[in-house]
C-alpha cells in the first residue's frame, strides 16, 4: 500500500499508485501523477502537471514540475514528463515546459541527473542519459540517448547533444554536438570519436571504425557540411546503419556544428 510520512502533504487530488512511498516533509501537488513503485524522498517537491512512470527515485531536495524561468510565462497548464527507472538526486531541478515552446519537458527512461542539475523548460532527454554533478541546461535542450554530460557544464538554449556524445566536464557548449563524438572545453570542441562509451554499448570493432571513418569525413576531410553528410550516406551508411544517424544530424543542425 502506498506509504505517506505523516509530514508529507499530498494533495488528494494527486494520482498515486498503490505501492509508492513520500518521505518526509515532501510535497505533491494536485495534478501529479507518480507510478508503481516510485519513491519520493524527504522534502522534495513535485508541482505542475507532471507525470512520472513506474520505479522513479526522487531523492531528498528535488523539485520537479514547477514553472519555468521565461518571463513570459502566465501560468499556463504545461507539462513535465518522466519515464520510468529514472534517478533524481538532490536538489535536482526540472521545469515543465512553456506554450512558447512544446507545451512540455520531457525525460525518457533510465536517466540519471545527479545532484544540482538544472534542467530547463522544454528540454528532451532520451532514455539513458547521464547529467553529472552540477550540470546546467538551458531551455529548448535536446540530447539524445545514452548522452553524458560531464560535471559543471552549460548548454545553450537549443543546442542539440546526438545520441552516444560525450561531454567533458566543465564544458561550455553553444553549437550542436553531434552524435557518437567527444567535445570538451570553453568554447566546447569536438575530440574524435566516444569509441570506449562506443564499446561500452555493444558497438562492435567494425561499426566503430566506420564511424571514425565517418568522423574523418565530417571534421577532418575539408568536406562542406552537405558534402560530408552526402559521402558518408553513400559510402558509410550501407555497411553502417548508425552512421545515418550522424548524417542526418549534420544536415538538420540550425544552430551549426560544434567542430
């Protein structure tokens, strides 16, 4: 059955399953839905529409769902989603989204933010993202699955992180880093290939190799953006299926590449 600490206040109009706890001094607001087996922890907060699956850990401090730093925000009913098997650390915090941008902040499954991130309105993270200590995303952020962001670093508002990237630590990143690479520094710049987080996530020899190849063309060839994803569609992508992942990444980028 559900277990609510006697100092808690939970709305009653708040949607919680049967079997989730609330610790301490915590707050849920009335438009808050958690899943199965979800564990709210001492004086956290969970506010907004927001919406969270099964087997979350939010612990002490976070706030979750409340409105977003945009000063032309009037209160309107956006969203904050949450998947499942998310960790929460400490005073982690999350704004639901704005009407300005997609109406909704959106987190996959698996994800881990640890203590002081800050994840802004409308942001988009894929399943199994890791954003170390301290992290700050501005708002409009999308990363893609299995991103890490190292610890103290800032995203500018609408930057895109592609799927498989790595981010040092205390970068500083205003351009779109693409997928399956490296960028560390102030401003961020791309360091080749993420080949041991490649390996890591069952990326065999062979399509790590293609995609160095394909890094070469990219970034290292003198190749026009347009060219590069042209080359690498026609003579990367039929052995390589992910290396269409970088392609398309490359030619759908408004903000431009990090290089």
């Amino acid at each position: 059955m559900t277990q609510i600490h006697a100092t808690a206040v939970v709305d009653p109009r708040a949607e919680l399953a049967s079997d989730v706890e609330v610790g301490p001094g915590a707050v849920v607001g009335p438009h808050v839905c958690i899943g199965a087996r979800s564990v709210i922890g001492p004086y956290a907060v969970l506010d907004g529409h927001l919406t969270m699956g099964a087997d979350n850990r939010v612990f002490p401090h976070a706030v979750l769902g409340t409105a977003p730093q945009d000063l032309k925000y009037e209160n309107e009913p956006t969203r904050l989603e949450l998947g499942d098997r998310n960790l929460v650390r400490e005073f982690v915090t999350v704004h639901r989204g704005t009407p300005q941008g997609k109406g909704v902040t959106r987190i996959g499954s698996d994800v881990f933010l640890m203590a002081y991130t800050h994840v802004a309105h409308d942001n988009d993270l894929g399943d199994r993202v890791v954003l170390a200590n301290c992290v700050q995303l501005a708002g409009h952020v999308q990363l893609g699955e299995y991103a890490v962001i190292g610890g103290c670093s800032a995203v500018h508002q609408f930057v895109r992180i592609g799927p498989h990237a790595f981010v040092g630590g205390g970068t500083v990143v205003v351009m779109d880093v693409p997928p399956f690479c490296k960028a560390t520094g102030n401003r961020a710049k791309l360091h080749g290939l993420n080949s041991v987080g490649l390996s890591r996530r069952g990326f065999g020899e062979d399509e790590i190799k293609a995609l160095r190849r394909a890094y070469r063309l990219a970034f290292q060839s003198g190749c026009l953006v347009a060219e590069a994803a042209d080359r690498i569609d026609r003579e990367i992508l039929p052995t390589c299926p992910p290396a269409g992942v970088l392609s398309t990444f490359l030619r759908d980028s408004p903000r431009g590449i990090t290089r």
